[in-house]
C-alpha cells in the first residue's frame, strides 16, 4: 500500500514501481489485512493509474495491522509527506 495516497498495489507492481523509482522506497508499507471488496472497486486517477489495486478509505482499518483507523495511523504520515514535498516545491 502506498502511504502517501492510500492506493493498494500487489508485490510484484511494488517491486516495478520500485525498480523504476527507487526514491519511492519509504512510501510502500506490507498490507497484514488483506483488502476489503469495496477497497479493490475504488480506482483512482494518478500516473500510476493502470497500475492500481483499489484505495484506502480514511476511516476504514489501517491495512498495516495497528486496529487503528487509516485517518489515525498511516494516513497521518502520507499527509506529512505530502506538505514536506508540497514545501519543496
């Protein structure tokens, strides 16, 4: 899963994007609760568009396992990431 933007992917688009993208290696953590029906349907417009799974709702469960609400685990990170790459810009 992407943290920055909630979009699910499998091991082996992970490790293409990686490969092409190194400097993306901190953005991808291991999902431990495998994605729900409504997770897969939600697609997504982004570069990597044809490359998504589904997406991560805010308020659905953390896919990393925590129990917590995506809003209040990883979600939180991918916002920070968003404004330090925001504020490079």
């Amino acid at each position: 899963m992407d943290i920055e933007t909630g979009e699910i992917y499998d091991a082996k688009k992970i490790e293409e994007i990686l490969s092409q993208h190194p400097e993306m290696r901190g953005r991808f953590i291991p999902m431990k609760i495998p994605p729900t029906t409504k997770q897969l349907s939600r697609r997504v417009k982004s570069p990597l568009a044809n490359q998504v799974v589904g997406k991560i709702a805010r308020n659905e469960p953390c896919p990393c396992g925590s129990g917590k609400k995506f809003k209040k685990c990883h979600w939180l990170e991918a916002i920070k990431q968003h404004n330090e790459k925001v504020d490079k810009q």
